[in-house]
C-alpha cells in the first residue's frame, strides 16, 4: 500500500507531541537549546534532528488583537496558525535521485528512506531537496530525515507523529483515501466560510506530488512551503542539451582551427 | 461532565483555563465540537493556543471573571432567556430566604452576617426561611468536605416556595437584584471587555440552553487561583443553572484537573480537612467528641448523605480492622482531629516561623521550591526542618535548597548554617508500577507496570508501606495510648515482585470493601452497611472492584454515546452527574436530540445512555412519605440527590464561607479600586501579610502599575522538574520568558528576546521578553492595563534553567478552600541593563542560519 500523511493545519493546536513522539520514537538527539523569539518556535525548520516541526504563524497583521471578539480561528486579519511540518516524501525525490551510494531508496509504501548504513555523508542530497528537508548532522556526518516511520509501518503500524497527535490533525494512510479526505475537506472547510484554506500537493511541478499532504490557511510560504518546487534533476535535460552543444561548438572549433591552419 | 461529552454541546465556554495547551489530548472533542458545529468561545486575558482554536476570543483582566459572568447572569435575568421549566422544577430559585437576609447592594460589598472583629460570617441570615436550627462556622474547617466544613444546614424540610419565581424574597429575585449593575457598561468598565466582545460571547453562548440545546463551561486553576476563587465556579454553576445545563449531554461545568490522577488525590485525599469520599475530618469541637455527635452534624435527614453513618463506620472498618467495634466508636477517636490551619499554607508558615511544631517534611511529587506561591519563603523554610524527605524522578530543587538555591547564590542562606538532613529517595515512574489513575472526569484507569524500576527507584506504595510497616514495629513495642490508632491500624497488603511491592490489587480492593465475616468484595456503596458489618476505604470508588477477578478500572472495551466499559467513573460508573435532570420532572426527555435518561413507563425503571444519577426505580412521581429519611425523603423530580432538599443551588444558604452569592472583589493586589463596592478585596479571604510575605498597595500601587499572571505552557510539566530534564521537551521552550504587548515593550523600551526584571514586593526574577500582539493593553477605569504573562517553569537545575517565577507570588488564603491567589497580582517590568546589550535574537537565529 502507498501511505502517506495529511496534515490538516486547521486542526493543529499546536502541542507539539509529533515533534516530541517523533523524537521519542527515533531516539532524535536534541538540537539544542536555544530562545529564539520567534513565537513559540524554538526548533526553528526541519533538519538532521529535527523531523516533525511545527511551524507557529501569528498572523497579527500588525496591529493588536482586536478586542471585539472577533479574533481567533474564524478571523481572517487576527489569528494564530499552527501547522505540523514533515518530510515530503515526493514522488520524484530530489535527494534519493542525487544519492551516489544507493543509501536512499524508496520503500515499499512509497516512502523515501535514508538507509543510516550506507550514507557516506556526500552532501549531495542536502542541496538537491527543494523543501530544505534532509541535513547532515554535523557531529556524525551523515545526512538524516525523516523515515517515515519504516520500522513502524512494517509492523502495521501508523508514525509515531500520527499516532501522537490529539486532534487528528496528521491522519496517516492510503495515499489516494488521503486526497481524496483532504479534497472534501477543503469544500467542508468552505461551506462554513473559511475560505483561504487549500491543499499542498504540488502535482502539477516536477516532484509529482509528495507522501505528505497538507490542508493549509494562507500561502503555502507562510509555513516555509515553495509554491513551485522543483527537483534539481529537471534542469538535467538543459545542462546536458547545453553541455552537449557546447561540446559540439568546442569541437567545431578545434577542427575548424585545424582547418584554417592547413589553409 | 465527561470529557467526551464536550462532543455533544451546541456551545462549549471556555474561561479560566488554556485548554488547548494544559490538556490537550482532552481538548480532542472540543475540535470535535467544533467540527460538528459548536461555538468555542474563549475568554482569557491571553490570546492563546486555546484562543486560536476558538470562534470568539474576548480578553479581560486577569482577577475579574465574577463581572463578566455575573453580567451574563444578568443577560440571561434580565432578557428573560432562562431555561424556565428547569429553573422552577430543578432550582432553588423559587425558595424563599430569611427576611433578615441584607445583600452586598444593601451593604456595600459585606452580605448580613459579618462580624468585624472575626472577619468572619454568620450565615444565619442566609438560610432558608423558617427553615432550621442556626448553622455556624468552625474554626480551622476547611471547605473541601461534603458540606464544606460541617456548615450545611440540615433542611430537614422544603422551605417555601414561589414556582411563579415573583416573591420578592424568593432566590430568583433575590439573584435578579443582586446582579442587576453587572451589566455590560460595568463589564467594561472593570474587565476591559467592550461591550460588542460582551455581546458576542453572550450571544453564542446563551443561545446553548433550553430543551434543544446545552452548552459546557471548562475552567482550571485560572478560576481557581484566586481570592474569590470558589465564588467564581459558583457564578458559573449558577447560569449553567439558569440556562439548564447540568445533568444534560453537552451541558456542565468541566473542572480540569492539572495532573494526572489530581482528581483521585481530593477523592483519597491530601487534604487536611477531608477524609476518603469527601466525608468531613472531625475537628476537636462538637462533632468531635464521638461518633455519634459526628454523625449527628453530618448526616442530612434528607438526600444521599444520610447514609454518612454507613460511610464513615465502613471507612473505620477499613483501617482498623477487627480492632474497630461498636464498643470503641469504631476507632473514631484514632483519627487526628482538626485544631487549627493546617492547610499546605498552614504548615509552610510555620515552618518558616521556626515554631518548632514541625521537624520533618515528605515531599512527594511535588517541587515547592519552584512551584509554591511565595517560593522564596518555602525555600527558607525548608532550611528550618530538622530532616526533609524527597522522593521524585530526579534529584529536583527541592532536594538541593542547601546547596544551589537563589538564597545561597545570593548569600543570604549559607549551607553550612542549614542543619536539614535531607533524605532523597528515587521514584518509580508510572510505567514501573502497577495502579491506578483518577482522572478529570472521575474516571479510574489501571495503569500496569511495564518494568522494574531501576535501581533503588520504589513506588510510592512500596514506601509508604514498607515506612508504615516499620513504624507500626515500633510501635508494637511501645503501648502507649498515642500509639493506639498505629496499633490498630491494619496493614497487611500482600507484597509482590523482586522488592516486595504492596499489591495494588489488593489496596483497591480495600478501597473498593467487602464484607467482614466471609472478606467477599462488594458490589457497590448501596451494599454498605453502618453496624460494622462491612469495610471500604472509600464509598465513592466502591464497586470498582466487585469481584476477585474483575477489576473495572482495568476494563478497556467502551460502548455507547460515554465509553461504558472503558475504566470505571465514580460513582457507581456514572458518567454524567445528576443526569435525572436530562429527563422532565415527568421522566420524558426535554428532547429527542438531548435525551440522556428517561422513565420507561412500561418497566417501570430509570433507563439511557448513561447509568441514572437516581434510584433505578424511584418513579418521577414519588412523593416521600412522612417520616422518610435519606434518599427516600426526596421526591422523584428532585435530581439533585446530594443536596437536602435534591435541588441544585444557586443560591448556597451556608457553608461557602464568603457569602451566599458571588460578588465582585478586586484581586488583594489591584490596579484599580472595586467598581461596585467600596469593599476593595474579598473580606474573609486571609492575607497572611507579614515581613516575608508582604503586599503592594492597593488599588494602584504606584510601583507596581502592570497586572501579574503565571501559567504553564503545553512543553512543560508544572515546576519543569520532568521536563527541563527531558531534552526532547526542554528545547522546545528552553528559557524563562514573559509575554508582552508591543506597546508595554516600547514603554519601558524593550525589544524582542531582551532580558527584562520583573518585580513583585516578594521578589524579582529576569526573564527574555517575548514581544507579541498576542497580548495587549486593555482599557480599564479609564486608563491603558498592561498584563505581564509568566510562565513559571523554570528553576535553578535541569537542562534549562531559569528564575523562579513563583517568588513573585504571595501565600494568601481564598476563604473556603484556602487556595492561593496567583492570577491577577501586581508587578513592575523594566529593562535589565543598556538596551545594546541584547540583540534581538531572530537576527542570532536567521545570521548564522541556526545552528546546524
């Protein structure tokens, strides 16, 4: 079965228990202790130690909280978004495409899994990954994600994330069920008039849609999500076309110095 | 209420508690509330997690709740929105009240009754009229007990009534009156709430009454934690009264509990004033001399609680055994007897005070170093035992007071002059035993153990039980009087396991009785007897195990609308209180949509989603004979079956120990004077004022001008203890902060993320300054309020470290059950040091592309 997770951020309340089931369960080592001010983030993005991230969004617009009781989720100008990030997972991975040694593969759910054993540590993966996912961990050298739970979905079960979550805010399974929940609940989210949410599930560029689906208030880069990812494999076909025509050129060149210098 | 029945409220009012961050695995069906079409509505001085989530957020200043949900009162009174036929069958408000009773708008903020020289009321005047023999306050009696320290009156019979609720003396109008200048001018005036922020809530919420609709109220310790805390949950039960929503699905008042198993520690209690099963602890006066004379003041002629006899003869019988006969009052005069305060605050005061009453103190599960009110007065304190006991998961402040304390960084204690021996045990953590959790809903899950404890870790069973076994050696080598009670104390628990760990089965099973001459386990409290007869360590939790092999906490297989075998709720597994309510007085459903429990006609028997609150075959129809006593005395439309007269209170004729209504008073430390009265702050509420306990002005010390609040946040647990020492929860807020509006923050010229000293007259602490819209300055008495939010979190050990933000507290007292006032004290706020000290540090986090 292809799995994948829906996070739907419109149910989020924020508690963080992914980050924390997902640390827990992976034995995630800290990735250290640091205020930052930004709102109550202080795990900052996904990355070799962190793997469920959830992105706090005051969308104060600038101006206090209105007292008038119009503030909070129904609001369009005063509210508090929280949303649960996670690997992609993508259909065209741009990490496993870049991986050298094999040590990312895609498993049998469709996840993409980075296999600890094999990682050399090349790199390669980090700046081929449009969503600034996968890290290397500078202590140990190798590169580190999220595993989609492989060892969990093995054995039947859902993510650690996914089974954490209170309010079902990340719901795990079937990967056309999942579109297909995330669809009906846009119309529903709609129907009660709210209507600035949409699905993330960038089909329509070259990562061919992802394992990680999200329902989201406001623009996908609020929450650190390009509108337009890319896998750095498209540009294959341009750097080679151009390579091979600079090639040409070259050997156009040379010959035609041979030929001039003969004349 | 039940958790789960949150689902099923058409409004869900939520005050006094951020939800959505201190219970969030509860706060699962308020989303699916929502999801079904519920309003949220919340009402915080913060926009939070939980307002985030809300349909309305109204904020108002921390400290005046009793405004804003006494001008809903009003709404409700004076609109005429009340849920009528539930008011006139199910409420005392038809009653008719003593004629000599004054109000707080007759006297200006003091209720008839007050006695100045005692600072103390007699509520005689509050009774109902020509209703009982004079009732009386005792000294030292706390509230927790069934009638709140042995004040309730006996109502041996039905006061006089006007179902037409237009007796001027009558409870409604009374109510009516009382309530008539919380309107929403006033709401604003002394809130900071306007009027259309008023409007909203009213109109979501109110809307979720009558026999269609209900709507739930969920408060935690931001009502509790005040001067006039209990007052503040008695507002709430009165317009969940008025609108019909107690005993309905969807409707009640949800008390959340701030741990694990809070609920279970009042049941079995921890409390000074109350013994298993909410029965009164006797104190040296009247009720203490025997059984009978503690019989004769506690059990009601009228309601549940005449079988008090049967609880308390059953709860001797469980302690002591064979040695309890009828002969020796059942070892009644074993049990320690009240003779003063002794409450948490009681005893920290004399300790600090050095009176030599007190040589020793355990600490279990508990971290008052950090998380008491006045910490810096609990610390010294500790410096004054001769020996101090601490079992936790890890070695936590309270242990280490001696050696790394702020005093002894700041020279003001010297280890060398404490003389505490300090004794550190580790504990075994929940997975490392068996046993059992009361949670929120009064619902008992069994936990099991999934490994030995490491080390020396023991439960706390295996130590107070192993403790007890070696002091009753002791004693039975020493038979003096005093000894006694521990002599004949049984404690003979089977002991399992590698370290002889007292069986907890067997502990429940106490609990749960059985019957003495053949030790079989009983079905439940109807089963107990007061001659002897019959043992249980608590009437409410019997029935929880009724047979050797059934244990019903340990049940996982829920069924219907509440989870019916899933765990056990006390009592007797119901799930919703009082839910005869959910029925007419005829026993019909109010509605189809809302029904819960009715009377099956043809079986002649209470049936539904739920077990009945009420005697399975008590018709609705009953009419008491004369001469019944207990339950039989109450009629078949009387859903109230705790009460004397089994109907809910809005008005309570005694034993809340500051009046028979609710009334707005200013927090002890306040920024403006009381609006409605020249009674500044709740007059039976206890100070406790002295050199190390001291207060700012009020209203409106000049030094102190900003509003004080202390909170928890969703990635700690209480004073941090097991969470600073967990990495994976400590990075997720890994330093003490406060939260500010940017406007407080331009004041006093603070920016994002910079150290800021925050100074109450107890103490100061520094803490980063989170700057965010998400607080904001409201308008009251005609000037701009600032509210200073604190996390309090962090102490002087663990991964993360921070000030202690409870040394900003005082100890003081709210009358009834003597509950600290940490919401809505006073505070200063200023710049630590040259604003170029601090950069703002998302410049720290975005330079360096954070730190990996």
């Amino acid at each position: 079965m292809i799995t994948a997770f829906l996070t739907d951020s419109t149910l989020c309340i924020g508690c963080k228990a992914c980050e924390v089931a997902c640390k827990e369960w992976n034995q995630v080592p800290s990735d250290g202790y640091h205020f930052t001010g930004f709102s109550y983030d202080n795990t900052v993005a996904l990355g070799h130690s962190t793997w469920r991230h959830v992105k706090f969004v005051e969308r104060t617009a600038g101006v206090a909280a209105p007292i008038d009781g119009t503030a909070g989720y129904r609001s369009n100008t005063f509210r508090w978004d929280f949303s649960s990030d996670v690997c992609k997972h993508c259909s065209n991975a741009g990490c496993l495409e870049a991986c050298p040694t094999g040590s990312i593969v895609r498993t049998e759910f469709g996840g993409v899994y980075v296999q600890p054993d094999i990682c050399n540590g090349c790199g390669y993966c980090v700046v081929s990954c449009p969503f600034g996912v996968i890290d290397r961990r500078p202590e140990d050298g190798r590169a580190f994600k999220c595993t989609f739970c492989y060892d969990r979905q093995k054995a039947g079960l859902a993510p650690a994330c996914a089974a954490a979550c209170p309010t079902q805010s990340i719901q795990f399974g079937e990967i056309g069920e999942l579109r297909a929940k995330a669809a009906a609940r846009i119309a529903q989210l709609r129907e009660r008039g709210i209507d600035d949410a949409s699905i993330y599930d960038p089909q329509h560029t070259s990562v061919g849609g992802t394992h990680a689906i999200f329902v989201l208030r406001g623009r996908p880069e609020d929450y650190n999500l390009p509108s337009n990812p890319e896998v750095p494999t498209v540009h294959l076909r341009d750097g080679w076309s151009s390579a091979a025509v600079a090639a040409g050129l070259m050997l156009l060149g040379t010959a035609a110095a041979f030929f001039m210098q003969r004349e | 209420m039940a958790l789960q029945d949150l689902a099923n409220a058409d409004a869900i009012l939520i005050m006094g508690s951020s939800m959505a961050e201190n219970h969030p695995v509860g706060f699962r069906w308020v989303i699916k509330a929502r999801e079904r079409g519920a309003t949220v509505i919340h009402v915080d001085p913060r926009f939070n997690r939980t307002s985030a989530m809300a349909d309305v957020w109204a904020p108002l200043r921390a400290g005046t709740d009793i405004v804003f949900l006494g001008a809903l009162v009003n709404h409700v009174l004076t609109h005429g929105l009340e849920f009528r036929q539930f008011v006139v069958a199910y409420t005392n408000a038809p009653a008719i009240i003593n004629d000599d009773f004054k109000d707080t708008e007759d006297l200006d903020g003091l209720f008839s009754g007050w006695d100045p020289e005692q600072r103390q009321y007699s509520p005689d005047s509050w009774a109902y009229k020509s209703s009982d023999p004079k009732v009386g306050h005792e000294d030292g009696h706390g509230g927790h007990a069934k009638d709140r320290g042995g004040e309730a009156s006996p109502m041996a019979h039905d006061p006089p009534r006007d179902p037409t609720l237009q007796d001027p003396r009558c409870v409604f109008q009374i109510l009516k009156r009382h309530f008539a200048r919380y309107t929403p001018a006033m709401v604003q005036e002394v809130c900071g709430v306007p009027p259309e922020a008023f409007q909203r809530v009213a109109d979501a919420y109110i809307r979720a009454s009558g026999p269609e609709r209900t709507g739930a109220i969920c408060y935690a310790v931001g009502w509790t934690q005040h001067s006039t805390g209990v007052q503040t949950i008695r507002t709430a039960a009165i317009l969940q009264l008025l609108l019909g929503n107690i005993g309905r699905p969807g409707g009640g008042i949800l008390a959340l509990r701030g741990h694990a198993s809070i609920q279970g520690s009042t049941d079995i209690p921890t409390l000074y004033d109350v013994l298993p099963g909410y029965l009164p602890m006797p104190t040296f006066a009247g009720d203490g001399t025997s059984l009978d004379s503690y019989i004769a003041k506690h059990r009601l002629p009228r309601g549940w609680w005449g079988n008090l006899d049967r609880y308390i003869v059953s709860l001797l019988k469980a302690w002591y055994g064979d040695a309890a006969t009828a002969a020796n009052d059942y070892g009644f005069d074993w049990l320690p007897r009240i003779s003063g305060d002794h409450s948490h605050f009681g005893y920290w005061l004399e300790m600090a005070d050095a009176t030599g009453t007190i040589d020793g103190l355990f600490v279990m599960g508990q971290n008052p170093a950090v998380g008491a009110p006045n910490a810096r007065l609990a610390r010294r304190a500790l410096a004054n035992l001769k020996w101090l006991v601490v079992r936790d998961l890890v070695e936590l402040e309270t242990a280490t007071f001696w050696l790394d304390s702020p005093e002894i960084a700041r020279g003001e204690m010297r280890t060398e002059d404490i003389a505490t021996e300090v004794f550190f045990f580790p504990a075994a953590a929940h997975t490392e035993k068996d046993g059992c959790f009361t949670n929120t809903q009064r619902l008992l899950q069994w936990h099991e153990r999934a490994v030995e404890p490491p080390g020396d870790a023991r439960s706390e069973a295996w130590f107070m039980y192993h403790l007890g076994r070696r002091l009753k050696a002791r004693a039975a080598a020493d038979q003096r009087p005093a000894n006694a009670g521990l002599n004949a104390l049984t404690w003979n628990y089977r002991t399992i396991g590698p370290h002889a760990e007292p069986d907890a089965n067997d502990i429940l099973q106490e609990i749960n009785g059985r019957r003495v001459a053949d030790r079989s386990l009983l079905p439940g409290f109807h089963a107990l007897e007061s001659d002897g007869s019959t043992s249980c360590g608590c009437w409410i939790y019997s029935g929880v195990y009724p047979s050797p092999d059934r244990n019903r906490a340990r049940e996982r297989k829920g069924q219907g609308r509440y989870g019916q075998g899933w765990g056990f709720a006390w009592p007797a597994d119901r799930r919703i209180l009082y839910n005869r309510a959910s029925a007419r007085p005829d026993g019909t459903p109010w509605s189809d949509r809302k029904k819960l429990v009715w009377w099956d006609r043809a079986n002649r028997e209470w049936v539904g989603h739920d077990t009945p609150d009420f005697g399975k075959r008590k018709a609705p129809d009953y009419v008491p004979p004369s001469g019944a006593t207990g339950d039989e005395a109450l009629r078949g439309d009387a859903p109230f079956i705790m009460h004397a007269d089994g109907m809910g209170w809005i008005w309570v004729p005694s034993g809340v120990k500051d009046g028979p209504l609710p009334t707005h008073y200013e927090p002890l430390e306040s920024v403006i004077p009381n609006q409605l009265y020249s009674q500044q702050s709740n007059p039976v509420a206890d100070r406790k004022e002295r050199p190390d306990n001291p207060y700012a002005g009020s209203p409106l010390d000049p030094r102190y001008p900003h509003v004080l609040m202390t909170y928890r946040l969703t990635e700690h647990h209480t004073s941090g203890a097991m969470s600073r020492t967990l990495s994976h929860l400590a990075e997720l807020q890994p330093e003490f902060f406060c939260e500010i509006s940017p406007e407080l923050a331009s004041n006093i010229g603070a920016a994002n993320g910079q150290h800021v000293t925050i100074s109450t007259p107890r103490g100061s602490v520094v803490a980063r300054a989170l700057v965010t819209a998400r607080m904001r300055p409201l308008r009251v008495h005609g000037r701009a309020v600032h509210q200073v939010g604190l996390p309090y979190h962090w102490g002087y050990r663990g991964l993360v470290r921070g000030d202690v933000a409870n040394d900003l507290l005082a100890i003081s007292e709210e009358p009834t059950v003597r509950i600290f006032e940490s919401k809505g004290l006073v505070c200063r706020i200023e710049v630590r040091g040259p604003r170029s000290e601090v950069r703002d540090p998302r410049a720290e986090v975005r330079g360096s592309e954070v730190r990996r």
